[in-house]
C-alpha cells in the first residue's frame, strides 16, 4: 500500500487530494475528516504512518505533494522547530530550504519511523521492494544536493524521487470528472530589467533553440503565440495549445485547451547587513560592500555543499551577482542595509509533448478519473529518468 500526504489546500494541492483518493492502492492524508489544522506538518504524517504500519505492514512508498521549484525549495512544513514562512501569490507559505535539512539531519525530527519501512513488502518474485518516497512537486529534481540531504533527514531507508519538470495536474472538463497528470517544459528567459520589447523577447525565446522531449526544437512560429501581448505585467497568463491525446483517455476526444501559460515573475533575492547606518551611500560602494559580505557568507562558500549561487544554478558567485539588479534601502528600526537583487524571469509552460508532423502530442500522463472506472496510472511513472530525478 502507498500512503500519500497532501497537507496543504492550494488549488493544486486539492485536486491531487482527488488524483490520490483514486490511485490505485493509495490512502491518503489527511483525511477528509481532520479537523482543519490537524495534520500539517511531516513530522504528524510520520507518526500517524507508524501507528498504520504498527496495526498492518510496511509502506510500499510514501508520497508528499507539495508546491516546490528548482531552486531547492519545497513549500511545506516539516517540524515544530520548522517556522519559516515566505509570501507568495499573496499568501503566506511554509518553505523548506537545505539549512532545514541539516536541522533535520542533526534532530533526527524526520527520520522515518522503522515499522514505516522495514520489514520490506515482498514483490511477486518473493524479493523485497525498494521503499520509495515519491515527491510531486514541481522541478525540484534539479536539486540533486537538496534531495540528497533530504534522504540523510528521513533516515536514509528510501529513495527519493522528484519531477525534473513543472508537475501538472489538470481537469479533463468542466465537470471535473477526471484529470490529466503531465510534465510540463520550463522555457525560461531571465533578464535583470524588465523587457519592454516584445519582439525582442520572442527573438530571445527562439535563439535559446529550446527542445521538447524527442529532442526537436520547439517550432519557430509558436512563440508569438505563446508570449503574452501584455508580457511586461507581473502576471500568469493561460495559453490556448492543440495538444492531442495518445491514446485517448477521458473526455478530451482530440484536442485539449489550456494546456500551457506565460508567465512573468519577478525573482527577488534579499540579504541584510548589519550597522546599515554607518555603511555606504553610494550604489557602487554598496554593491562592492555586498560582494564583499557574500563573499565571507558561509552558505556562499566554494567548500559549501550546496552554495546558494548554484541553488539558483550559477557558477560561482561573481555570475549570481552580475545576474541581478542591486537595490538598496536603510531599515532604520534594525540598523540594517537591505539589499535585494532582482532580476525578471519569463516562463513558457508547456506539456512535455512530441511533434508528429504539425502535431504536438501527449502521450506521458496519467488520468485520475474521479468517478467510476477508466484512470490510467502507469504511463508516467517515477521510475523514468526523463521526467524523475531519483537519489
């Protein structure tokens, strides 16, 4: 049996309570019900997963869906000791960064109780399954060092698989009766300024010569339409895509949607230094101060494990510096120097189709239908390295 945990209620996180409601073998967390509040952090997952496998067995696999990104942040909670909160799309939202997890490592908060996972369930072969534990969160795969550190934090029993793609999960209709699980491409153009030519950005899109996954380059044409004509807002747009459905699965006969979306985000990096009254007033003197101060950060480090410049996948530092536009501002209460780093970051969102001839077809999904027979659940699985990441 899989035991999969959902513990917070963003839009996307509420439609995978459905998709695990009817996965095959699968008993999700919390239920439906808890007592709102009752079962948020991993910590009360764990424990509640023991007391299962104390009056059962082992776990085959535990799953956790949660928001996440390539930058080595996963968005959930792990721990009392674990209070972190940043506000994004206007809301407030638990994050774990690699310094939680050496936290973790060193309380042993999260390491997975050993009922959970030992004894291994047999396979049909009589040997013992691998016990896994699947992430569904978006492209948090990249974060190799952050997974890896994450394994040490659970104990080191199982592995950890997590999507190298933005991890969807879509309606099949405006009925809801089902949904469609799919990677999605992450075409990403950063600039330090905001981009105020439109022709300018598309050229920049076509020039990265961007692939799908049978290793074509994305058609030339498609960027005009995907770029939204209104790209200098700070905004989510959804983008109308031709996408057909290999085999047919649900109510999409043919064709679906709203598969994709622009988006354009700004990217804000903040880091304080102390004494802010005394330091320098001029922008120059105070971007050198800064490269200074980063330079003697422990967590920027050459010798770090994981150096935050490569958590936003930069080679060094002077390359995570020069990459943003320096801001800076006195917090007079804290006698501090507040410097953020900004820089502008426009996002094609795409599903992980192949061309045949002017087709763009999907045939890596699964489909959760929510009502009745009819989901498919084996034709996008963590075992494939192409989509998954696995430590």
């Amino acid at each position: 049996m899989d035991y999969a945990f959902v513990p917070h209620v963003s839009e996307w996180e509420l439609a995978y309570r459905k998709a695990m409601d009817v996965r095959p073998s699968t008993v999700r967390y919390p239920k439906d019900s808890a007592a709102p509040g009752s079962m948020i952090k991993l910590t009360e997952f764990l424990a509640e997963m023991r007391s299962v496998a104390l009056a059962s067995s082992a776990a085959d696999s535990l799953i956790l869906c949660a928001h996440a990104d390539d930058n080595a942040q996963l968005f959930t909670l792990l721990s009392d000791a674990h209070e972190l909160q940043l506000k994004t799309e206007g809301r407030k939202v638990h994050v774990v960064l690699y310094e939680h997890l050496e936290q973790a490592v060193a309380s042993g908060d999260i390491n997975i109780p050993g009922p959970v996972v030992m004894p291994r369930p047999l396979d049909a072969n009589g040997q013992p399954k691998q016990a896994f534990f699947h992430i569904k969160g978006c492209r948090i795969g990249h974060a190799t060092p952050f997974l890896q550190k994450l394994k040490d934090a659970l104990g080191g029993q199982v592995k950890i698989t997590a999507p190298k793609y933005f991890h969807m999960l879509m309606s099949s209709d405006a009925k809801d009766d089902g949904a469609y699980e799919y990677m999605g491409h992450s075409f990403v153009v950063f600039s330090r300024t905001k981009v105020t030519d439109r022709k300018a950005l598309i050229a920049t899109f076509k020039g990265k010569n961007f692939k799908l996954i049978d290793g074509t380059t994305v058609p030339p044409g498609l960027w005009a339409i995907w770029v939204d004509k209104k790209f200098t807002k700070l905004r989510k747009r959804t983008i109308t895509i031709d996408v057909t459905i290999s085999p047919k699965v649900g109510k999409f006969a043919l064709y679906g949607s709203s598969w994709g979306e622009f988006r354009h985000s700004l990217e804000k990096f903040t880091y304080r230094i102390p004494n802010g009254a005394s330091r320098p007033t001029k922008r120059a003197d105070r971007i050198a101060l800064l490269r200074t101060q980063l330079g003697a950060d422990p967590t920027f480090a050459t010798t770090h494990a994981y150096p935050i410049y490569a958590r936003y996948e930069h080679a060094d530092l002077d390359e995570f510096m020069a990459a943003r536009y320096w801001a800076f501002d006195i917090d007079k209460k804290n006698d501090e120097l507040i410097c953020v780093g900004t820089r502008h970051e426009y996002t094609c969102v795409m599903p992980s189709v192949i061309k045949q001839g002017k087709k763009l077809v999907l045939e890596k999904f699964n489909y959760y239908a929510y009502a009745g027979a009819g989901s498919v659940t084996d034709r996008l699985v963590e075992s494939n390295t192409e989509f998954f990441a696995e430590v």
